[in-house]
C-alpha cells in the first residue's frame, strides 16, 4: 500500500555489496567463532544464491528459512535474496504443523534449516508436501567448512538477478492473535530504508560499533535492527543463539559489544543477574528496548544498575519494524517511544481515521518507505489495515507537544468497565513499582454486570503476598474502576519466542477456567 520505492536505490544485495566493497576486510559477524569478514559473507552468500539458482530456484520463488542466530543464519539470509528469491523466516518454537501452514501458504519453493534443527524440519516438510525442494545447512559454516547439503555447490558468481526496491523481499508471518498467522510482504525499499533509517536514528558507527543480537533473528526487531542496519552500515553484529544473562555479560566483555538489544522480560532477568555482570557492559554505548512496553520502574533500575543508557522504541512487522525511538543525543522521555525515525510519519487517528491534536487518545498510524506491500495474498485484510496510504498499528496512543509518542495499549487489550476505558499497561507500570513483582500482565475478563473487569497475573518468586495486599497497593495509585477484580499468581508468564507476554495465553487460560469451550488451532 506504501510508496516503497523511496528510500532505497536498489534491492539489499545492492546495498550489501557497497557495503562490502568499502570495508572488505572488517569483522561483520563476531562471536565464539572465526571472524566473519564482509568479504567472506558475501562470498559464502554468493555460494548460497548460486546453489539455489542451479538447483531451480526462480525469480521470485519463496524460500523457507529455520534457523537459529549465528552466521548461517546471515549467509542463508543474503543468499536467498542473492538468488532474486523472496526469504520467509520461520519461528524456531512453532510446532511441525504450524510450520507446515506457514510453508504451504507462502507457497515455498525451497526449505533451509540449521543441522540441529533437522527433525523439527523433516517433520514439518512431511506435513507440507506442496513444498517441493530441500535444502539443508550443514553445521559447520561458522568454522568455515561446507555449507549446503541437498543443492549443487556451484563456484564461481551467482547468476545476474537484481532486486528492484518494490520486489518483495521477505515475507514475514505475525503471531496470530486473532486467527491464522498472516504474512506481511516486505520490499526491498522497505528493509533498505528502515536499516538505514535506523543506522541514522542510533548513530550507528562504521568499523566501530557491534550489536549484540540475542533477539531471534527470525523475528522483524532483531533482523532489521541487529542484522540489517549493520550490515548494510559496514558494522557488525555479535549473534547468540540463547539467552542466558550470565552468557550475555561474558560476551559483551569478551567481544566488545557496544549495542544491546532486548525486550522487557530480557531487562528484568539482567538486572537479577549478579552484581559483578555490570563491570562486563562497560564497551556498551546504549541499549535499544522494544517488542513491549519498558515499565520506567525498570528502567530507572536498569541504568542505576548498569550505568547505560535505555532507548525506547517502537514498530509493528508490518513497518520493518520500526517507526520510532528515543534520540541516542537529545532529549530521552522516560515512557515514550521516542520520535519517528527519519522518513516516517507517525499520527494519532480517531476511529474514522481522522488526525487527533496533541494529547488526546487514537490509533497509531504510520506512513513512510519502510511500510510494507500489504498481507500475503489477503487483499480484504490488507483494506482493513490502512486509512488509505496510512497504516494502521492497533496500538492506542498520543503524540505530546514535542512530538514524541506514547503507547497506552494495543487497542485490543483495551478493558471498557461500566462504559469506561481501562488501559491494562497504567495498571502494569503501577503493579511494577511494588519491590516483590517481578512481571505482570492485565487482561479483561467478561462481567455479567460491569461487561469486563481487569484481572493481574504477576510473578512475584518468593514473596509472602496476598490478593488485599495488591489490592491496596493499586487503590493508592488507581481510579476504584481500574483497580483489578482478581490477582493470579504465576510462576511465569507465557512469552513468545522474542520474549514478549502472550496476553492472549492468559485470556486462554482464563476462558478454560470459566468452561469456555474454546476452538483449536490452525
């Protein structure tokens, strides 16, 4: 629906190739592994594309990508789009079946995964037999061994495949919440705008700077932000395949990492980390927080802690993903998501979608090169998603008078209680600033008089607490309408596999409690 054309001359081979030209011999991929240099990528990806293409793999085909975060990950990724095909990266923690839905939707030509991954692979190339070519990757491309099995390795250059900025370069598949996942198409000229737009943002350095990447590298944050961005910048990127707080330490100060990336849940478990691990985060310039919303109680915690800066951020898949973030120089809003990165739009819409002034509440919507083509061969839904070329994020916020932007809540997980909006996250930053919980989450339960009271799942380990004792710490802080009507104690809370809470699992969790009876699915 957006005009992806701007802000990028050529597709991400293009711009990883300047790239590479320009710094050959810089490290590009860093860890507990021999240097990946910007030449060795792109000739190891340039194997990759050639493979594909002798093994039948046209212009424009889709090809499946399952695999953990380190080098082959890159390779495989820069390869695919070598090879003019489009790149569908797959969640690791789905099931065989759902793997297979995704697969089969996108209409996959060619399946790659990683060697310890093979039987979740085969079983999900079983359950989708329209999906006619199999690649795997051998596990030795990040010692510098083979790296294809099941395609020719072919020498020499990959065929002359250009990418155009409006050629969709990835195919990205959302979570779901409300029925079977759908895939946005993302361009070229959207990838391309937002690495660099981002690169600009953060002040990325070039020959200078690593990012730390433990996000997984399927998801849009960390493939943009933590792949993307340095990469077409001629920085580098230091991969992880787990998250660990005590692994992560240990490789920041084993390898210089200067950028961490994380969601909220990776924040809390840091700052839970022993007090020694904040001397090992003294190469780190800043760190980037997105995915959910940062409590400021953790936030505060965090920096005092470690010393380092926390940008906020924010962005939907479908916009590459990311539409704003607090400035590294200037003026940092505790709570806010910062300020549109260059080249985007960001606006408050009422309903009808029409422009909001400053301060009052609406929809999200965003508009810019970075916003994708649409939903994966769902022209009805892809309608439903925009105000003609605005694109609408579901988040409920507000713009202030400086132009930063808050997010209240998604619109979804709004609570209307009595015909007043509830906003769950004011909740969620109260119940965060009691010493005992470690996370929450609030969601709306149905009410046969009031229509929906807020219910609070916390995790409090170890803590002697009681439902009247949250329940008089929010009245101190809550309108009597917001406080919650129950409290569930959790030893955790479900997340996703980028860390974010899965409020739909609660709702889940809740319906089954009331005897609800509740579909399957996909």
């Amino acid at each position: 629906m957006s005009s992806s054309s701007d802000g990028a001359a050529g597709g991400i081979p293009e711009a990883f190739r300047v790239a590479a030209r320009r710094g050959a011999d810089a490290p590009c991929i860093v860890g507990d592994f021999p240097v990946w240099t910007f030449a060795r990528l792109d000739r190891a990806s340039d194997r990759v594309a050639a493979g594909l293409a002798a093994g039948g793999i046209a212009h424009g085909e889709r090809v499946g990508l399952l695999c953990p975060n380190g080098p082959e990950f890159a390779v495989l990724y820069l390869g695919i789009l070598k090879a003019g095909a489009i790149v569908v990266p797959l969640n690791l923690r789905l099931s065989p079946k759902e793997l297979a839905f995704i697969l089969a939707d996108a209409g996959a030509a060619a399946f790659c995964w990683a060697e310890e991954l093979a039987d979740l692979a085969e079983h999900s190339a079983l359950a989708a037999l329209e999906v006619p070519v199999r690649v795997r990757i051998a596990a030795t491309v990040a010692g510098g061994g083979s790296l294809l099995t099941g395609l020719p390795d072919v020498p020499g250059e990959p065929p002359e495949r250009s990418c155009a900025p409006q050629d969709a370069a990835a195919i990205l598949y959302t979570s779901g919440t409300t029925g079977r996942p759908k895939g946005a198409v993302l361009t070229h000229g959207n990838l391309v705008s937002n690495a660099r737009a981002v690169a600009l943002a953060l002040g990325l350095r070039t020959g200078e700077d690593r990012i730390l990447v433990v996000l997984p590298m399927f998801h849009a944050f960390a493939a943009t932000v933590g792949m993307l961005a340095p990469l077409l910048h001629g920085a580098a990127l230091v991969p992880l395949p787990r998250f660990e707080p005590v692994l992560v330490s240990d490789t920041i100060a084993t390898h210089g990492a200067t950028v961490f990336l994380g969601v909220p849940s990776m924040y809390h478990l840091l700052l839970r980390a022993a007090e020694q691990a904040a001397g090992q985060w003294r190469s780190v310039r800043f760190c980037v927080s997105g995915g959910a919303a940062l409590p400021q109680a953790l936030l505060r915690a965090f920096e005092a802690r470690f010393g380092v800066p926390v940008l906020e951020g924010d962005g939907p898949t479908e916009c590459s993903p990311v539409t704003c973030v607090n400035p590294v120089a200037g003026v940092r809003k505790p709570g806010s998501v910062g300020l549109p990165l260059p080249g985007v739009e960001m606006s408050i819409r009422d309903p009808a979608g029409a422009p909001l002034p400053v301060g009052e509440f609406g929809e999200v919507c965003v508009r810019g090169p970075n916003v994708m083509r649409g939903y994966w061969r769902l022209p009805e839904a892809t309608r439903e998603a925009f105000f003609d070329d605005w694109f609408r994020t579901g988040d409920l916020g507000y713009r202030d008078e400086d132009g930063y932007f808050y997010l209240v809540d998604r619109l979804k997980d709004m609570i209307i209680t009595n015909g007043a909006n509830v906003y769950p996250r004011m909740i969620e930053e109260v119940l965060y600033r009691h010493p005992a919980i470690l996370e929450a989450a609030v969601v709306g339960e149905p009410h046969r008089l009031h229509g929906e009271v807020p219910v609070a799942h916390v995790v409090a380990p170890g803590a002697d607490l009681r439902e009247a004792d949250l329940r008089a710490w929010c009245r101190d802080s809550l309108g009597a309408y917001e406080v919650p009507r129950r409290f569930v104690f959790c030893e955790t809370l479900p997340k996703n596999a980028a860390g974010k809470i899965l409020k739909r699992e609660l709702r889940r969790g809740g319906e089954v409690e009331r005897g609800v009876d509740l579909p399957t699915g996909p």
